[in-house]
C-alpha cells in the first residue's frame, strides 16, 4: 500500500503541471506574434421589469377587433414607483376622461435616476408581452413621448424601426445616425421655440438628418411655447389621426 501512495505522490506534480498545460492552451490558442480568428459564446440571463398603466377602450374584447396600440414615454419629472405621476401628461391623463379612446395605450413608468435611452430593451420586451396577451393590430402600433420620453422614442425607434408604424417625438433628441433607420418611418416631431431645457436644434438636427434620407418627416414649431411642447401636442385630435392614417409597411426595416 505504502508503495501505492509512493507512485501517486511521484506522479502528482507531473499531472498537476500537465493540468496547468491544458488550461493554459485553452485560454490562448493564438501564437505570440500571430493573428487568428476566435469565436466568443456566452449564455446569459436576466430578468426584465417594469411598473405601466395599461389602458383598455371600450369595446375592447367585444368581437374579434385587433385594435391600435400607442406606446407613451413620460418625461424625467415622472420617474419613480408612483405610477399617479405618469397621468400627469399625454394620453394616460387624457383617456382619464376619454374612455372611448380608440386606441390601446401602454404608458410604462422609468425608475428614478434611469433613463429611457437605457431602458430600450425592457421597452420592447414590454410590447412584445402586451401584443401577446392583448387584441392588438400590429401592423398600428405607434410610439411618442416626451422630453426624456422624446429622447426615448428616437432611441427605442432607431433600435426597432420594424415594430412602429408611426412616431411623434416631442421636445427630446438623438442621434443623426439614427436616421438611416428611421427613414422608412413616419415621423412628426413636436418643440417649442423658446424651450430652455431642451434646444430646438435638437429637434430639428433629426429631421434635417430624416430629410436628407428622403424619409417621412415633419415638424411643428410652437413660437411662443417653452418647454411644455407636450399639452398642445397631446390635445390636438390631429395627432391621433395622423396615427391612425399609417399602417407598418415591411420597408420599415
């Protein structure tokens, strides 16, 4: 026995040092001084969330109607775990007295101190489970917000010009680049001229950028309104109809 113990023990830094070998040549299998190609896979998961008003028109489940969808992106000052605070603006405050509405409207609420630009995978994430569960026309389905939601619905747009039919930004902002993927899309953007917390340039940077793709793009200044772009906007019948005279056409990609 002893004998036994002797030769595993004799052997075990032979084994140790092969070990090491192996894992080292699986760590690196370039050559110092050369080049190769390499391939990377990873399996990761998450869990995604949110709190969101989710509002039904009456009607709703009646017969086999699939029905418009308007997702709406509030602004910095509605973030938090109070969902009260997103019915201050846009369509969840006005579908408060309006339960006709002809559309289904999703209106998710940001976590304080995030961003909607940091939030476009839990967005879409957030649609594709409404338009699972829910009776909606997917070929409608429309995005607007405002201020950080304006931001956001460039943002959120950009990522998945696919799934929009139409989009309204109001006062926010993005990127030119974003608009080689938004020139298929149906775009009417909203800002005040004397807007101190968000430059009119911001907004017109996006169309000039849209326009110069030879997308679908509008905008509408307000001359004497500052900031607040958002309560015309959103009480103009107007908007709603425009929505509703798009449909998603496959060059929306």
């Amino acid at each position: 026995m002893k004998t036994n113990y002797l030769i595993c023990f004799a052997f075990m830094p032979l084994f140790l040092v092969g070990c090491a070998q192996m894992e080292k040549s699986k760590m690196s299998s370039v050559p110092p001084g050369s080049q190769r190609s390499q391939t990377f896979k990873k399996t990761v998961t998450k869990t995604l969330s949110c709190k969101y008003l989710l509002f039904l028109p009456e009607g709703y489940g009646k017969n086999r109607q699939r029905w418009p969808l308007i997702m709406f992106l509030h602004g910095a000052g509605e973030r938090g775990s109070d969902l009260k605070k997103v019915k201050k603006h846009g369509p969840p405050k006005i579908i408060e007295n309006r339960k006709d509405f002809p559309f289904i409207v999703v209106s998710p609420q940001c976590p304080t101190g995030d961003w909607w630009t940091e939030k476009v995978e839990v967005l879409i994430n957030l649609l594709d489970d409404i338009v699972a569960r829910y009776k909606v026309d997917k070929k409608r389905v429309y995005l607007t917000g405002l201020s950080m939601g304006g931001y956001g619905t460039w943002s959120l747009a950009s990522a998945y010009p696919e799934r929009f039919a139409a989009i309204a930004p109001i006062c926010g902002g993005g990127s030119r680049i974003m608009s080689l993927r938004l020139k298929n899309i149906p775009v009417w953007v909203f800002h005040g001229a004397k807007d101190r917390v968000v430059p009119l340039k911001e907004s017109e940077e996006m169309v000039d950028a849209i326009r110069k793709r030879g997308g679908n793009v509008k905008l509408t200044i307000y001359p004497d309104a500052g900031h607040d772009s958002w309560t015309e906007t959103y009480n103009n019948q107007k908007l709603y109809d425009w929505f509703l005279e798009h449909r998603k056409s496959r060059k929306t990609k």
